[in-house]
C-alpha cells in the first residue's frame, strides 16, 4: 500500500524529536511522539511505501518486521481516517 499526505498538510520538526502536523484551513494539529515522527519519516523517505518504510525501521530498531507493521497500520488508518493522510491513486 502506498500512501500520501493529504494535499496542503505540512510538518514541523522540533528538537525534542516531537513533530508537529498541520493542514491549511484546520484550526487543529496532529502532535507526534517521537516513535510517530520516526514513522512519518520512514513513511516520506520510502515515497509513501508503507512495507518499505516498515522493513527500513525493523532493520534500524532491530526489531521484529510483524511488531513494527502493527504500529505502523495502525498508526497510518488513525491517520488516513483523520484525513492527515490518503491513499496515493
């Protein structure tokens, strides 16, 4: 599965590891732990490849590929139902 950012989201890195989502016309923002921001990181450097971004932090945090993707899918469906994120046509 491949999924994007929805159109006119931005991000906000901070120096504690935290990142900071926003959308143009949305008063709220998303406020991501570091283990998140690490995911949306993984998730852009992979071109929205959600088994790619998977297999990169498994191999990086030396754990289980099967325990990374559950937090992963689950991370990205709160996402795509926020509408924070969509999937790429």
């Amino acid at each position: 599965m491949r999924i994007l950012p929805s159109d006119g989201v931005t991000t906000t890195a901070l120096a504690d590891g935290r990142l900071t989502l926003r959308a143009e016309g949305r008063p709220a923002a998303v406020h991501c732990t570091p283990l998140a921001a690490t995911m949306w990181m993984a998730l852009r450097h992979s071109d929205g490849f959600v088994d790619l971004a998977v297999e990169s932090l498994a191999r990086g945090w030396g754990t289980e590929r099967a325990k990374v993707g559950a937090v992963m899918d689950a991370w990205c469906a709160r996402l795509l139902a926020g509408g924070w994120l969509r999937p790429a046509l």
